[in-house]
C-alpha cells in the first residue's frame, strides 16, 4: 500500500472534494479531447519514462487502483468511488502508458486477479499500480491464426524450470512492455482446450527477442515474439497448470469490454466533435447533405453507447454469460467502425490529404484505414457471432473434428492432410 493512500471509509462527496483538490495541485488541464490511444500508438521508451512517472504520482497518492485489492497494493474501495474520481479526472491529463497501459489495467491485470494465487498478486500488482511493470498479451501463435486454442507455443518441464520455446504475434506495444502474459502448450496429448498453462514472461529476459510489425496506418506498434530455450518458474504460472483456456476466457471478456462496470452517461445532445471538425475543415457545415451525415452518425453513437449500457447490465445480472455476451459490443465496433470511416470520408470529401497529419481532414483517411480492426482484433466476427450463438442463443455448436482428439495427433493429422477425398 502507500504511504499516502486515502483512508477506506471516507464519504464519497468528502472523498470527491479531495480528489478535485489532489488533482487540481498535482495534474495539469487538458486542453481540448483526449486523443485515443490507437492515434498515437508508436510510443518512444522516453515518453513512456514520463508516463511511468505521473501513474506513480496517483499511486503515492492512493488514486490507482481504487476499486482493487487492498491486500494486493489496491484501494479496494467500491466502484462509486471510482466513479467519483473519474467525474473529477475527465478534466485532467492523467498518464498515457499508450496501448500497452490500456492492455495492463484492462485486460492482463484483472484476468490476473481473478486467476493469480495471492503471492503472484502481491509481487506484481503494486509494481502495475505504480507504472514500474506494464503487461501486454502474448496470445495469438503465427500458425494458430483465430484458432486460439490452437497454440503450438510450448513450455517443457525441466526440473524446476520451466522452458519456453515459440512465438506469438499481434502482441500490441510489447516493444516497451515489461511481461507479457503468454499462453504455452503445457501437455500435448490432451485435447487442444486442454494443456495449455498461462505464464508471465519478462519481455527483456534472455531468449526473449521482439520483432516490431509495420501497418499500413505507418505505425508499427503491433509486435511479433521468439521464444528460444526462456527459462520460467513455477511463481510465473497464473492459474492451473494445464487449465489455461479458462483463464483465456476470461481474458477474453475484459477484451471485449466484458469487464466493464460502469457506464457514463450519455449526452444524447452533443453531435460527434470529431466528424464536426471534420465537416468544419472542408467547409461544409451548412451543406444539407454534411448536415446529414453528421445526425445519422450522431445516432449510430448514441446506439452504441446505449448497447454498452445494456450489455454492462445484462453482464451484471448473469456473470456466467459475460463472454457471449461481450462479443455483441465487439460485433458492433466491428460493425459500425468501417460505416463511420466512411461517414468522415464523405465530410471530407475531396480535401482528404497526408500532407498535415494532425489536420481533422487527415484523421478520416487513417479512421479508414484503422476501420477493420475490430473485426480482426481479439477474435474475428465470425468469432463473436459463433461465441453470440452457441453462449447466448443456445444454439448447436459448429462440428469440430479436433476438440477430442490428443493436440499431438491434430497436428500429426494437419500435417499429413493432403485436401483429397477418398
């Protein structure tokens, strides 16, 4: 814990008053919107230096980690606390740890706190609270593609150790990550769902190589790994030895905003800034047909953002429906993402250009070329829809000739498949 935290019992309001304070004397004001965090993905090591330094700022203070654990470096405080608290930040620039940061405190960390033993969490949580270890995912193999289960990643036993050969890809900012949670086949003659064991792999430790991938947006903060001979513990292993596809589903519904608690409030007045500035640019805020494209976009959003209120209700009310049902908001961001590319597009019209990168204008040729991530990103649409119809809708699985069968014959079998039939 801090030395500075908060105390645990304090009245909201009063705790909401000293958090305007805190931050009024400790966070500088934002100027204008938060700019998203796949905007501005490439991230230097000095940059993420300064951000390291400001999330440790709000730990001192006792404003990481509100609604965590108190016996793992968290403030284990109800959520209207973090409500509060997030009321009064919306104002101020709070530390940007980029995609790695959203990964860390989205996604890797309360997968870890639902499935790490009580020393794991106590060794790396508050190092997380405190900005020191940012945690990225080591999920997909290159061969595996949207077979997640398909993973040929291998850690062997070897006496005490545990040795990691491999590699994964799509891994997003592991460049400047310091672990990242790696899911290894750990027993090849159990079925494929089988034998697999999550670990916390150091990014920096020996046999660790990470190879930067560049898209066509001109980033590269998509990564590819190589594992050769990583030496690991058992004080690495998160949840059971060959019980890593229940932590993976887990995983999976933080990442597609299953973990979601809360939902701000939505004002239905406020037309979307950025298609505006858009708009603005090319000059046509008073060409009917703008005018147009800017309401139907503005109830697209409104749609969403009443979706995710349902969703976060309806994943409150039935937990063990939590990753089916968080697949319906990955389905809509994969939906909706490319119609609203092409909503900024038409604003922009003609005037679409390259030439200033930080223009409005510029942002709806990157918006398109970033549109399809979420169909692709933490599980395909066609992913979401089987997940939506067999863990919602109660309808027949998809026949699988490989789910029984031991993981060594599926890829004996794969690899003896010549596409004739008899």
């Amino acid at each position: 814990m801090p030395e500075q935290a908060l105390p645990e019992r304090l009245d909201v309001e009063e705790y909401r008053r000293r958090a305007r304070a805190w931050l009024e004397a400790n966070m500088q004001r934002r100027e204008g919107p938060a700019v998203p965090l796949m905007e501005v993905a490439d991230k230097t090591q000095e940059e993420i230096a300064g951000e390291r330094a400001l999330q440790r700022r709000l730990y001192e203070a006792g404003y990481a980690g509100i609604t965590w654990p108190a016996s793992c470096g968290g403030q284990g405080l109800p959520q209207e606390y973090q409500d509060a608290f997030d009321a009064e930040a919306r104002h101020f620039r709070l530390p940007d740890l980029g995609i790695a940061g959203g990964t860390t405190f989205g996604v890797c960390t309360p997968t870890m706190l639902a499935h790490g033993s009580p020393e794991f969490l106590r060794r790396h949580i508050p190092a997380i609270l405190a900005g020191d270890e940012l945690v990225v995912q080591f999920f997909s193999d290159p061969e595996a593609g949207s077979d997640l289960a398909g993973v040929r990643t291998q850690a062997v036993r070897d006496g005490e150790s545990w040795i990691l050969n491999g590699s994964k890809i799509w891994s997003s900012s592991a460049y400047y990550a310091d672990y990242g949670m790696c899911l290894a086949r750990t027993d090849w003659d159990a079925p494929k769902h089988k034998g697999l064991t999550w670990f916390l792999v150091p990014v920096r430790a020996a046999g660790v190589t990470v190879a930067r991938i560049r898209q066509i947006n001109g980033n590269a903060e998509f990564c590819q790994e190589f594992f050769d001979n990583v030496e690991l513990t058992d004080d690495d292993v998160i949840g059971e030895v060959n019980e890593g596809w229940t932590v993976a589903q887990t995983m999976l519904r933080f990442e597609r905003g299953g973990g979601n608690r809360s939902h701000k409030a939505l004002d239905a007045r406020a037309l979307p800034s950025d298609l505006l500035a858009m708009a603005r640019a090319a000059g046509r805020l008073e060409d009917p047909d703008a005018q147009d494209v800017l309401v139907r976009a503005h109830i697209d959003d409104v749609a969403c953002a009443l979706l995710g209120r349902r969703l976060g209700a309806l994943i409150r009310a039935s937990p063990q429906q939590a990753s089916g049902l968080a697949s319906y908001g990955k389905l809509a961001s994969a939906t909706f993402d490319p119609i609203r590319a092409n909503m900024g597009l038409d604003l922009a019209g003609g005037a679409v250009a390259w030439r200033d990168p930080d223009s409005a204008i510029a942002e709806a040729a990157t918006d398109l070329l970033n549109s399809r991530f979420m169909a692709i990103a933490g599980g395909t649409t066609q992913m979401q829809l089987n997940s939506i119809g067999e863990r919602v809708l109660g309808l027949p699985r998809e026949p699988s000739f490989d789910s029984v069968k031991p993981f060594r014959q599926v890829v004996r079998d794969a690899r003896n498949w010549s596409g004739k039939v008899s």
